[in-house]
C-alpha cells in the first residue's frame, strides 16, 4: 500500500469509553418498524393481541436482501400500523406493551450447526444485520456460495464516528463473544486470515483484541491511524489489505468480508445461546444528555426513554441523531425508536451542532484534498448546478460514501453532502430513464 | 419541546476555519511584511497601506449597498486585497493612484465577476498590472530611480551590478512597500504553513523554478542567481498572490505545475521582456490557465483505476 487515502482529524470526544454498558429495564411499550435493515420490509406474523415472548419472531423477512425481526419485550402486540421513517418514507411498524418481566420466548435455544450452509442460516434466522450503522442483512454477505472466495474477512472496530463507543465496548466487554463467533466462521466456511482494524485512539480495545488474537493464529490486529473514516468499509478494506474495491462493485469482489465488531459479537451470542437480536448497546452522549452513558436497550425503545434513564437534558437539545455527528440521521422528535442498527443517540446541544455560514466558495479545494476517495465535491456541485449527468458520471459522485469529511472542512460551510444525494438521486433517475428507453427499443 | 428539534443532512459538526478566519490569517501573515515596509520606507508607505485598504473595503461595501447585495465586507478578503495592492506599490505612488487601483481590484476584478469565489484573476495583481498599464507615471513609480524607493535590485543586476544578498534578505532596497523584505515575507509564509492556510507545493515549486532557471541563464553563478530570486515581487508574488485559491489550482499536482510555469514565465520575462519585472504577469497569466491545470491534474477517483492495489 503506497498511500493511505485523506480524512480528516475530527474531534474524538469518546467520553463514555471507560464506561461498560449498563442494561436499562423493560420500558413501557416499544416499536418496531419493519425496516431496520438495508433491503425490502418485513412481513409482520402476528397480530393485534398476540402475546409475545423476548424473541418471538413477529415479522419474516421478505426476499433474500432484508432479515427478521424479534421481540425485544414479553407483553401484548398493541397496534400495528404505519409509521414515518427517518427516510422520509414509511414502513409498517409492531407496537408491544411491555409487561415489564421480560420473559424469555421458549423458542430461544441454540441453533445447530454441523456445516457452512447451517451457519449462514443461523446468522440470517438471528436476525442480524450490519451493526456499525448500515444495517446490510448479515448472512448476504457471507452467502457467496464458494466460501473460500473469502480471503479475508476484516472485522471493523475502527469506530472513528465522534462520541460513539460502543464498539469500543464490545471490544472490551464481549471478546468472548467474538471469539466463538470467529471460530465458528474459520471452522464452517474455512475462512484463514482475519483482520481486526482499529484506530490507535483505543489503546484498551487494541490489548483486547490482541489477546484475543494470541489464541487464534487466524486473527491479526490492524492498529490504524485515528483518521476519519477510518471504518468505512472501502477504506478499511485499503488499509488493511491493501486492495481497492472498484467503483460499483462489492468487498466479496476483492475476496473481502467486511463485519462490524459488534455484529460479530452478536453472531457469536446467537450462536451460544440462540437469542436473536433484541437489544442493542448504544451510546448516549452529547452537550445536552445529563449523564452520558453506554446503554443496553431493547430494540424499539423510544429515544426519549434512554434519554430519561440518562438523567434526562441539561439543556434543550439542538439536534438528536441516530448515530454519530458526521454521518448519523437528525430525527425530528425523540419519540422514535432505537433500531437494530442504532449504535448511539446524541442530543447536541445549540454550541455543538451550530451550523456554519454558507458563503461563496473559494475554490480552496479543502473538499477535495480531503476526499478519501479522491472525488471533487466542488466540480460536482457545479455539474449538479447545470444538471450535467454525464459529467456527473465522469466525476464518479455515486462512489460517494457520504462520510462528510468535504462538508466538516469546507470553509464556506457548503452543503456538500446535501448536493452529493441530490446529484446521486439525479443519475439514478437518469440511468433509470436511459434503461427504460433501451427497453422500449 | 420536541418540535423544536433542527433536522439537517450529516455532518452535524464543522471543523472551525471559516473564509473570515482564513482570511484574517493572511491578513496576519502579512503583517511582517507590511510592518518592514513601513520600517523601510517611512510613514508614505503606511499611508499607501491604509489607503488600499480602506478604499477596497468601502468599494465592495457600497458595491453592495447599490445592489442591494448581502453585505460581504465581514468576510475580510477586501482587507486582504488592499493590502496586497498596498505591499505591491512603490510608497511614492500618488494616492489617488492607489485609490483608483483599489476599486479597480475590487469593483471590475470582484464584484463585478460575481464576488469572491467568482473572480478569474487575482484582483490586486489585476491592479497592479493595471496601474502599471494605465498611469504612464506609474511604470517610474514602480521601478523608481528617485530617493525614496531607490534603484530597484532588478534594474540594478539588469545592469550588471549584483546588489549585497543580505541587503536583499532584509530588503535595504529599493521597491514596492512589501516586497523587499524576503525575511518578513518567509515569517508570513511560515505562518500560512503552520496553519495549513496554504500548501508548499505552489511557493516552493515558483521560487524553485526561478531560482534553477537564472541560474542557468547567468552561467551558473549562484550568488547572482540567488540575487535575482531574491529581488523584485518573487516572495510575494510566490507566497501571498498565486496561492489565492480562487485564481489558482485546487490540488497538490496542479499547485506545482502552476508554480513551475510561473516561474519559467517570470524569468522569460525578466531576461528577455520589456518589463524588469514579471511575476506579476506571469500570475495573472497563470491565472487564466488555471481552470486548465484543474482539468489536466484532476484526482482519479478512488476505483476507478487511480491507484492499484
């Protein structure tokens, strides 16, 4: 590897990473929508007034790219009814009143598993996806149907978002966890090299992890420099291996798999004990939040209720986001849930999430010369402007990660990422219309 | 208390430089330069600076005023444009000069291309080159033989006398207010550096360039040769008025062409023009070329067969 791609040195503000996770009690009702993951929604199986366990199966996935969904909570299915997306679109979602005793489903055992195809539909019935934020169905990724197409699978524990520890917690407090996992996955799909990244801001997480990889010569520790976005797969790929996944295709391309530390974490307690993924560890933090703290919450617990275990706000919030301040999703109120791939709430406060004046740009190439992947968001804002799609094209836009390192440096507080969707969403349009008229011929 | 929530695109959080603060950077950077001016060449030189810059700030101010624009004077690039100007101007320069200068850079390079960002060439090197064209006094003034300003070490090495290199460092010579001074200028161009305000490739690969170049020219004789770079509007020219990022390229790679070329044309035009001088035209000429070095230097993006594994 010759050059390690651009970032930027955001500010860490890990402030909870010396905290282990505290498991916050039944909350009164929770909600879960029927997307929590990349992929088509799934099909709720129970009814209005059904009695569910913590992991009954309320909801069977749809098609090969989506995942199941378990209850989180024992108590009595309440509604089930439309519900508005931080997308902006809409997904049935399964309302539980809690009955507060958390009651273990009877289905919950360990699965079996004697072979390569046996594991992958465990990690698919677990209900897991992508922990890190992405939420891509698990199992997908590992369903490539010649197993030793794997040549290396990379574990991200980079966690260069601000605030979130989470992983950092995993790393530390469940090892165990991703060691069986880990095992399982060298013995069943006979995968040999495993690289673990992490940024060298988490010195404790490193040992942790190093220990681990004394007792399995498969594993080896990637310490990284604290670079944003150190854990965005393309990039993690790069620097860990080497490769560079081309523009359009998949990590498997490469011979690469990449899986987040915590949801590795997961596929090793579902493999242990056979309990799905109902809860999730998030952090809370942010100038607003009275007593930042790592979380454990049933999946489908209202943000405001984690709030109030936290102690509640010093201060009215600015903004709350699902996830970190450089990629995470603003949501307009704190009565949505914690979702499968919620890995921290953040309340920002007023001083934190104050936006920057937009102003002409410079053409200071500040955008540009910090682009991990190398792409020109001025000339792409310019393209947008006259709504170029081919020069879109050739400016490679939809490589975009959307990691937001050209909006954080921008001088002229520009809406980079802002116009990096709109653009995207235009030559998806395009190449759609383009397709249709092919088709027509 | 909910609805009061702000919902925006990612990212939620900024780094803290702003054009105002970039700007002011510079602004600082050039203070060294300006101070050893007013040092060298007595209170005139000082008139000239507050002159420049009150006459750029007022233009763009009323500009906007009568176009019912949003006032921009905040974001201080005016200020740095005059002072610019100002360090690029004998400190004899009649002020009425040097006022019309100031709304020429502000008002016809400026504004009237769409305000800063929108400019194509640098506004005070434009004004300079202006001036020069324009006021017949002017081309005197800035290569002056009189008292104040003294012969300028360009016009001297023309003529075969090498000037004393420590002279030129700490600029005991004659020219404009804030180009003589090379020491102050590096402290400036430390500073830009250190604060990441500017990148070294554009300096370095410029001054390089003019240096290798005269050394060529003149046989090989490195005190010479060092004399020349070390004269006339070189540093900052080099430092303070190619890396304007509006006028000049965006990456490392196009940062280095720029300032290879430029420094190529400034020698061709101080060995075999009309004018001693020529980094000023060699700029605003690189400045024209610039949207071309963007499109031949352009980043393969990452993928797409820029960097193999």
């Amino acid at each position: 590897m010759a050059f390690s791609l651009h970032g930027v040195h955001v500010p860490h503000r890990k402030n909870t990473a010396a905290m282990p996770a505290v498991r916050m009690g039944a909350p009164g009702t929770v909600t879960l929508p029927m997307v929590m993951h990349i992929g088509k929604a799934a099909i709720p199986v129970v009814k209005v007034g059904d009695h569910v366990d913590v992991g009954t199966l309320v909801a069977e996935q749809d098609g090969k790219i989506s995942s199941p969904i378990y209850a989180s909570v024992s108590g009595k299915v309440s509604k089930i009814g439309d519900m508005l997306l931080s997308n902006g679109s809409t997904a049935p979602a399964i309302t539980i009143e809690s009955d507060g005793e958390m009651t273990v489903s009877e289905t919950v055992a360990p699965p079996k598993v004697e072979n390569g195809a046996d594991l992958i539909e465990a990690i698919r019935k677990s209900g897991i996806v992508g922990l890190g934020g992405a939420g891509f169905p698990t199992y997908v990724k590992f369903d490539v149907g010649d197993p030793s197409k794997i040549e290396e699978l990379i574990i991200n524990g980079a966690e260069c978002e601000p605030y979130i520890t989470s992983d950092t917690r995993t790393m530390l407090d469940r090892a165990d966890d991703m060691a069986f996992a880990l095992r399982a996955l060298e013995q069943h799909l006979g995968i040999k090299k495993i690289l673990i990244g992490i940024e060298n801001n988490k010195k404790e997480a490193i040992a942790s992890m190093q220990k681990l990889a004394a007792e399995d010569v498969c594993v080896k520790v990637c310490v990284l420099p604290a670079l944003y976005p150190q854990g965005g797969e393309k990039v993690l790929i790069y620097h860990t291996t080497g490769k560079t996944v081309p523009a359009g295709k998949l990590p498997i391309d490469v011979g690469c798999v990449v899986c987040n530390c915590t949801t590795l974490a997961e596929i090793g307690r579902y493999l242990q004990t056979g309990m799905p993924l109902v809860e999730k560890c998030v952090t809370v933090d942010g100038g607003a939040v009275k007593e930042p703290k790592n979380v454990i919450v049933p999946i489908g617990t209202a943000l405001s209720d984690v709030f109030d275990f936290c102690g509640g706000f010093t201060v009215d919030p600015e903004k709350v986001l699902y996830g970190g301040p450089m990629m995470g999703i603003a949501v307009p109120d704190t009565s949505v849930p914690v979702l499968k791939q919620t890995n921290a709430i953040l309340a920002l406060s007023k001083k934190e999430a104050a936006p920057k004046k937009t102003t002409a740009c410079l053409r200071c190439g500040a955008c540009a010369n910090h682009c991990p992947f190398r792409l020109d968001p001025c000339a792409i804002a310019f393209a947008y402007k006259k709504r170029d799609v081919e020069e879109l094209e050739r400016l490679a836009v939809e490589t975009c990660m959307e990691c937001g390192c050209c909006a954080f440096n921008c001088p002229a507080g520009r809406p980079l990422i802002e116009n990096h969707r709109l653009a995207k969403a235009l030559v998806r349009e395009a190449r759609a219309e383009r397709k249709a008229k092919e088709a027509t011929k | 208390m909910d609805s009061k929530l702000h919902v925006s695109a990612s990212p939620h959080i900024h780094s803290a430089r702003t054009t105002q603060s970039i700007m002011l950077d510079v602004v600082i950077a050039l203070l060294p330069a300006a101070i050893a001016g007013v040092i060298l060449f007595g209170l005139s030189a000082l008139a000239v600076i507050v002159c420049c810059v009150a006459v750029s700030v007022l233009s763009e101010f009323v500009f906007n005023l009568i176009l019912k624009k949003e006032q921009t004077v905040g974001d201080l690039s005016a200020v740095v444009t005059g002072l610019l100007l100002a360090l690029n101007l004998p400190a004899n320069v009649p002020l009425w000069q040097a006022g019309v200068g100031s709304v020429f850079a502000i008002i016809v390079v400026k504004c009237l291309f769409g305000g800063l960002g929108h400019n194509l060439v640098n506004p005070a090197i434009t004004a300079r080159v202006f001036m020069l064209v324009a006021f017949g006094s002017m081309a005197q003034a800035a290569f002056p033989l009189d008292t104040v300003a003294g012969a300028t070490p360009l016009v001297e090495l023309a003529a075969g006398n090498s000037p004393s290199l420590m002279d030129l460092f700490l600029g005991k010579t004659g020219g404009a207010i804030g180009e003589t001074c090379t020491l102050a200028l590096l402290i400036g161009g430390i500073y830009l550096l250190c604060r990441r305000v500017i990148q070294w490739h554009l300096p370095v690969a410029f001054i390089g360039t003019v240096f290798l170049f005269t050394l060529a020219l003149v046989g090989f004789d490195f005190v010479t040769a060092l004399a020349w770079t070390l004269s006339g509007g070189l540093f900052l020219g080099a430092i303070f008025m190619a890396t304007d990022y509006v006028t000049s390229p965006a990456t490392p790679l196009g940062m280095f062409v720029f300032g290879v070329l430029a420094g190529v044309l400034t020698v061709v035009i101080r060995f075999f023009g009309n004018y001693p001088e020529g980094v000023s035209f060699a700029i605003l000429f690189m400045n024209i070329m610039t949207p071309f070095i963007d499109k031949w230097t352009a980043r393969k993006p990452f993928g797409t067969g820029g960097v193999k594994a």
